[in-house]
C-alpha cells in the first residue's frame, strides 16, 4: 500500500549519452532539488536508459541527496518508461533509499514508487512515495 509522500523534486539534465546503438542506450545526469520528508535537499543522479523492441523504455539509476543540514541519503531505481509528446518521457518504478543520518534513519530501506517525468527540453519532476 502507497503511504507517505517521502520525496518531492524538480529536476534538470546535465549531460546525455548514447552507450549504445544496440540496444539504444543511453546515459543521463541530473540535478535536482526538493523536499524528503519535508527538509530541503539537493540531489545527482545518473540513469541508463534502454529503448526495447516494443517502444518501451526500461530504466535504472542511482543517486545522492543533501539535506540543508547536512545528511546524505542515497538511492537506486528501477523503471519502466515511455515516450510522450515533444521529447518528453515518462517513467515508473520502484526506488530504495539508505541514509547514515539518524534524523533521517526511518527511510532506512525504505521501498518507495516513484513518478518521474521529463519534459523535451531536460526539466523533470519527480514523486516518491513509501510503500508498506
């Protein structure tokens, strides 16, 4: 069952990639900023991206928050996408956080589902809630 909205951030792209022809592969960095548990934080990540045979995209990443205080989490995803209008593309998966910070430690292992969405031009926003 979904619960708690625990990650909440807009994005933009940094860098692109292709890794591979075949299969279309490709490499994207972001930085983000937003809110995990409602305190502001900073974000990297990177993501490859692979175009399957159906048109769907399948996805993978991983990445690094700041808090404003200075905690680090950290995370890993996996997705599925799809391409939309202009460029944009749109993805669903699973992402799991770890966190050091003892303010932070009940996202432990946490599982969360997650929406990411990328407009033509690199802007992204993206949704993370727990799952229990």
């Amino acid at each position: 069952m979904l619960k708690e909205l625990i990650i909440e951030a807009t994005s933009k792209r940094v860098v692109r990639r292709v890794l591979s022809i075949d299969p279309p592969t490709t490499e994207v960095s972001f930085e983000d900023s937003g809110h995990i548990l409602g305190i502001p934080a900073a974000g990297v990540g990177t993501y490859t991206s692979t175009i399957r045979p159906d048109g769907s995209i399948f996805g993978d990443g991983q990445g690094l928050h700041v808090t404003q205080d200075g905690d680090a989490i950290t995370w890993s995803a996996t997705g599925v996408g799809h391409f939309g209008p202009n460029g944009s593309i749109s993805y669903r998966g699973m992402l799991f956080l770890r966190t050091g910070s003892q303010k932070l430690a009940r996202i432990n292992n946490a599982c969360g589902a997650y929406e990411f969405d990328v407009d033509g031009a690199g802007a992204g926003v993206s949704k993370v809630w727990e799952w229990k």
